[in-house]
C-alpha cells in the first residue's frame, strides 16, 4: 500500500505539560506524577558552569580572544640513519620564540624515545610491568644554548621522557628568543610503537617518527605541558617551520613530510619526469615500479650515500620512511580556489595497494572543500607495521590493508591533518578532540568518496559490528565500567579505548548534527570553529561555547550528559488514546523520559487507512517535568504509534517505543 506522509510542526499540536503548567485560576494537577523515572530535570538544565569566564586569550564565544598568544617553534635537523647498526644520528638547532606574557626562567623538551627505556614509566603504565623490546633512549652528546650568538652548555635535568633545560637568565617574554643545539643518537626499535623498522621481500624499510627532541607546548591554560609519554595519549606541539635533511644509503627512497627541495640530487632523471606528470593527472601515475623496486640498482648512485633535503612550514611535526623496496606512485590533489597539492603512495611489493594514491586524494579533496583547505605541498601514505599513524603530511599505514579497510584507514589518518595537525588540540588530555572529531568526518567522507562506494562507514572506530551507530553505542554507555569522554587519554583503558575516544565522541556529533542542531547550523558553527583554532590550541571550551555560539544554541544539557558522563536515554510511551474516545477529536499521548539523558525527538502515527504523521518535540520538552502528554489532531483511527521512528537516537529500551492504540 502506498503511504501518505504528513509533517506536523509542534504548533499545530495541543501540547500539555504534565508539571508546572499554569493557569489563572492555579497550577494544573500533575496527572503523570505516577510515572517512576530517573530523570532529574534540574540536574541537565542548570547552567554550564565553564573551568573560566571568557578572557582576552580565550573568548566567551568560543574563539581566540585578541590576546591570544602561542609559542612559536622552528627546527633545523640533520640525520645520519646506519642501516647496518638501525642507528639514526642527528643534530638540531632549535628556535624558540617565547610569545607568552611571562619570563621563562626554564623550559620543557619531549625526549619520546626514553619511552623505550627499561625502566620507562610507560612500561607500567598498564600495570604490566617491563615488556617487550628495549633500547638505551635518547643519547644527548651535548645540550647547549646559544643567546645573543653566544653559545654554552645548558644546564639540564632529564625525568623520564622529559628534559627540563635551566636558563642562566630569564627569557623574556612577548618575543624573547633563545637558540637550543642539541647533538644526540639512538637506536630505532625494531617494530616499535609508531615507528621501527622491519624487512620485506626486497628490503628493510625504516617508519621515523618522533626522532628528534620536540619543545614541550607551554599555553594559556595549563603552562608547561609536562605529562610524560605513555604511548596510548598522543601529542601536543608547537607550531614552526621545520628544514630537515637525512642522510642514508643511496639506494633507498625517503619520503618525508614537506617539499623535497633537492629532487635534482637524489632522484633520477625518470623519476623527476614521472612525478611531473603525476602533478597534472587526476589518475595514478607510477613513479618507481614493482620491476624496479625489486633492482635495487635502479636508483642507486654512484655516491654510497645520499641526503634527501625537505622542509615544511608552519607544522607541528614532520616525520619520514625510508626504503630501498618502496614502489612509489603518485597523482594529483585539486582543492578549492585552484590550488593543488601532490598524492603520493610507497609500499612494498606485498601491499595491495594500487588504488591508495585514488583514496588518499579523494579523502584530501573532500574533507578541503567541505571544512579546511589542505595546506601542505605534498600528502604520502606509506606501508608499514605501524598499523595506522599519522603526521604532518605522511601516514604510517598497515602494509596488509586493501580494499573497503585501506579506504577507511587513509580516510581517518589523513583526517588527522585537520584533527590535530591543523586545529591544534592536546591529545593527551583530550583524545576526543583528534579521534573523536576525526572519525565523525570520515563518517561523511565514506557517503561521498566514489559515489558511497564504501558508504556506510562501519568499522573498528564506528559501529564496528556493521549495525546501527545509536544501537551499538548503548553497551558503552549502559556499562558501569566505562570511562566518559572528558577522560584523560593514557586514563582510558585499552578496551575501551575506540568505543570512548572515537565511537561516543563522533556519534555525539552526528546526533548534533542530524537530530538537534540541523545539517546547516552545526556545518557553520563547527566550520568556524575550524578557520578560527587553525594552528592554535583551542581547549575543550573553547570548542563548546564555539558551537554554542555559531550554532545559536544552549548545549549545556548535551555537553553534560554525553560528555561529561555517560547519562543513558530511555524514552517511553506510556500511553496513547482518542480524546473523549473520539477519533476525531484528537490522540492523546503521554510520552515520559525514564533516564537522565534529554533528547529532542520524533513522533510518528500510523493511520488505519495507511497514512502517517509526523512531528519533532524539542528537547525543552524535559526541561521542567519527566513527562508529556500532548494531542496530536487526527480525523481517523489510528494504528499505532512510534518514538524515534528512524532509529537515530541511542535508546536503551526500543521495546517501549511503539504502542498500538486500541
């Protein structure tokens, strides 16, 4: 039977509140005082108190206030990688700029690689105890400063994987530079945790990431940020330009965030032909081949060694692999307004991995034209053991990914240039500001890429069991057990570690954007609140009132319960009849809220003779009483009625959601 579909607005409906309606001559009788729930009205409505009043750094409507400052950081790297002893060697010169309001009369610097100490705290961060491989950290050969052009040794004390240099003399604040030279070695673990090195069929290949002593971030709301490195929390960096060169032997491939800005050096005449191409064709474009990658000789030079030379400005971090056994291909990226960026895929010959280049740019193209165009020159996806890792401009991808599994991997690892890399959270404390806001835009890059070839997005980090995103939330919401997402993130334990940091925290997105603040007003707030944190450090506050604010909303309610705790829904009908027993005058329906979580929501009515209505009730539905009843106008008998008819909101109790009206 063909079914009419009717939309009701609220104003068309005799609405009564089941508490507080008044009237002239008293307050109404509460008839629904009866019904036993857990919600406490005041408990989600009361106002939001925020951890600060809006300032001059950080304003009240979410964005950077006019005297918002960060620190500014810039690098100058040189690498030495022994293939034979996985030994890298380097030097740095590091440019700190103090834009901060206050003399410094010390400074922080990551040392990431003691995390692989035997006697590093991250060993017992899980309470199992020493494990697993081991190396000797960071070796700092020297540590000195230089001041005015005048260099001497610095003075510092090393904690785990933090070094904490003492200046002989404050340095001064708005503006104040100092210069850190730092000459150091290590040991690349051998499968290490986002970076190592192993062998495939025709060579080792080399994942580098966190290689070189990082500046810890000092901002406007914690100061230095000093939490160790655990291995599950990621990273929080300063933004600068980075110029870095590697020295390796010549018959391997680098491919490094940045530019490479000596192509001429290290890259064979083909090679060079080959990638420009590449850069004016939408379809990959082969730049070394599987019969080349297989004869090492096909870029070896004369010289033993080479040194690949790249840069990269205003990133927070660059990271590179290494390879005499990459096939390479590559193809152009177009964004918005024209500009134009360069695809690029390395990987062995056992990776089946002929369609990454194809994935990576369609991801890059969406996610530019929908939120941020991508600012970097080049965007490579290399194959490796690092399962699915993420820098500025380079991802470490699981080499045995294919099809629907690699299209979902890239899709989120790329997303990461945008979440963190762009808009420039502290993943450490707040995991879901990267993962949790990164997989809710891959959920939409799924319904466009190839016409929703991959659609819907359904896997580890979304619904991973294939079904229902607001059914397969409910076992982490309803489980005693289970962290909320404000948890810092080496706090989450590993089991709930996807379902807390990416799950919960991209699904609560999508109820925003699909069930309470509409597709255009939450793409407006959330796309501003991109442009205005781009390559600063927004704080979840910040993050809040900028949706609050661009969306024109009170979030409160929402921020409270979905994010702040792990309050559960459970909407139910509890009774639906005709007015006076008079079809035509009306159906009455008494819908009551059994949990402590509020949602807007939508009403269907199924007609005998085969038509429906439908009507939204906002969330201001529950802002004073635990219940509603209201009447729907009707003209004819009515079969049944529906809540949440689509399924769209995380009801813990489905059963209770139809009633058949007798």
């Amino acid at each position: 039977m063909k079914m009419k579909f009717l939309l009701f607005s609220l104003s068309l409906l005799t609405v009564v509140s089941s508490t507080q309606a008044q009237r002239r001559g008293g307050r109404r009788v509460n008839t629904n005082d009866t019904i036993k729930s857990n919600y406490v009205p005041k408990e989600l409505f009361e106002p939001l108190h925020y951890t600060d009043k809006g300032n001059e750094f950080h304003s009240a409507n979410g964005e950077p206030g006019p005297k918002y400052w960060k620190q500014r950081v810039d690098y100058v790297l040189k690498a030495n990688l022994d293939t034979t002893t996985h030994v890298l060697s380097g030097t740095e010169n590091i440019t700190y700029t103090n834009n901060s309001p206050d003399a410094l009369s010390y400074l922080w610097v990551q040392l990431d690689q003691n995390t692989y100490k035997e006697d590093a705290r991250s060993n017992f961060a899980t309470g199992g105890g020493p494990s697993g491989q081991h190396t000797k950290g960071y070796e700092l050969e020297s540590v000195e400063l230089s001041v005015a052009g005048k260099v001497q040794k610095a003075n510092y004390a090393i904690s785990d994987t933090r070094m904490q240099i003492r200046l002989p003399k404050d340095l001064a604040p708005n503006g104040g530079k100092i210069n850190i030279l730092i000459k150091y070695h290590y040991t690349v673990p051998a499968n290490g945790n986002r970076t190592g090195h192993f062998k495939t069929k025709n060579g080792s290949t080399y994942e580098i990431a966190q290689w070189f002593p990082r500046m810890c971030v000092y901002d406007d709301t914690s100061g230095w940020d000093i939490l160790p490195f655990l291995g599950s929390g990621e990273f929080y960096c300063e933004y600068g330009d980075i110029d870095y060169s590697v020295t390796l032997p010549s018959n391997m491939i680098v491919a490094g965030s940045g530019e490479l800005v000596n192509p001429n050096e290290v890259l064979t005449p083909q090679q060079i032909s080959r990638l420009a191409k590449a850069r004016n064709s939408d379809k990959t474009v082969m730049i070394r081949t599987a019969a080349e990658a297989a004869n090492h000789s096909s870029h070896q030079s004369a010289k033993p060694t080479l040194t690949w030379h790249f840069k990269m400005f205003n990133t927070r971090d660059v990271a590179f692999g290494a390879s005499n056994a990459y096939i390479w291909d590559a193809a152009r990226i177009n964004l918005p307004g024209g500009k134009k960026s360069l695809s690029m895929s390395v990987y062995p010959v056992e990776s089946d991995w002929g369609r990454s280049t194809e994935y990576l740019k369609g991801s890059i193209e969406y996610f530019s034209q929908k939120w941020f165009v991508y600012p970097y020159p080049v965007a490579i996806n290399e194959a490796g053991h690092a399962g699915g890792m993420e820098y500025p401009g380079i991802l470490f991808d699981g080499m045995g990914a294919k099809g629907e599994g690699l299209f979902s991997l890239i899709a989120h690892e790329i997303g990461h240039n945008w979440f963190p890399m762009i808009v420039g959270s502290d993943e450490r404390r707040f995991a879901f500001m990267d993962e949790g806001f990164n997989t809710f835009i891959d959920i939409y890059a799924s319904d466009v890429f190839n016409k929703g070839e991959y659609a819907p997005k359904r896997d580890g980090e979304y619904a991973p069991n294939k079904g229902n995103p607001a059914d397969e939330i409910i076992p982490t919401i309803v489980d005693p057990n289970a962290p909320t997402i404000m948890t810092a993130a080496d706090a989450v334990p590993g089991n709930y570690r996807h379902p807390v940091e990416y799950f919960k925290p991209a699904f609560g997105l999508v109820l925003l954007r699909e069930q309470i603040l509409g597709k255009d007003r939450f793409d407006y707030a959330f796309r501003n609140y991109i442009h205005k944190w781009a390559y600063k450090h927004p704080q979840p506050d910040d993050f809040f009132r900028s949706m609050e604010s661009g969306a024109g909303e009170d979030l409160s309610w929402f921020w409270k319960g979905w994010f702040y705790n792990n309050y559960k829904l459970d909407l139910d009908i509890i009774d639906a009849k005709y007015v006076d027993n008079d079809a035509k005058k009306g159906l009455s329906v008494t819908i009551a809220n059994k949990e402590k979580l509020p949602m807007p929501f939508w009403v269907e009515v199924f007609m005998n003779d085969g038509s429906k209505k439908r009507m939204q009730l906002p969330v201001e539905t529950w802002i004073q009483t635990k219940a509603i009843t209201f009447t729907i106008p009707t003209t004819s008998e009515v079969e049944s009625v529906r809540l949440d008819p689509d399924a769209a909101l995380p009801d813990i109790n489905r059963a209770n959601n139809v009633f058949k009206v007798k």
